[in-house]
C-alpha cells in the first residue's frame, strides 16, 4: 500500500523490491511463525481485492442493519 497519488515508478518499484523480501525464504519462515503465509500480488490485483472487499463488508452491514455507536 501506499499513498494515492503515488508515482508509478515508485509503486512499481516497492512492488518488486516485496516480491524479492517475500521470496526469501527467511522472511516466509519468520511471517509462517506468525501465522502468515507470505504472498506477492501485484498492485492493479490487490487494488481489485481491495474493492471486492469493500463491496463484500459493505452488503453485509447494510443487509445486518449495523449502525455506529
């Protein structure tokens, strides 16, 4: 994540700079440790899961009738 607004280069190049630290295998066993399996997508797929989760947890507060305090 970042920023919106952000450069592309800028994006383009923390995204691989992650894609190589997620690779090692260091780093997945540290995050394993912890319970997290360590995945690489790329910005334009996690900007599409982003939204699809939105819309998901949108629907069900809404069909559930949750209300802010």
């Amino acid at each position: 994540m970042a920023p919106a607004g952000t450069p592309a280069p800028v994006v383009d190049r923390l995204s691989a700079d992650l894609k190589k630290i997620l690779a090692e295998p260091e780093v997945k066993d540290a995050l394993l440790k912890q319970g997290a399996i360590a995945t690489w997508t790329s910005p334009a797929q996690t900007g599409t899961r982003i939204k699809a989760e939105l819309a998901k947890w949108n629907t069900v507060i809404r069909d559930a009738g949750v209300k802010p305090d």
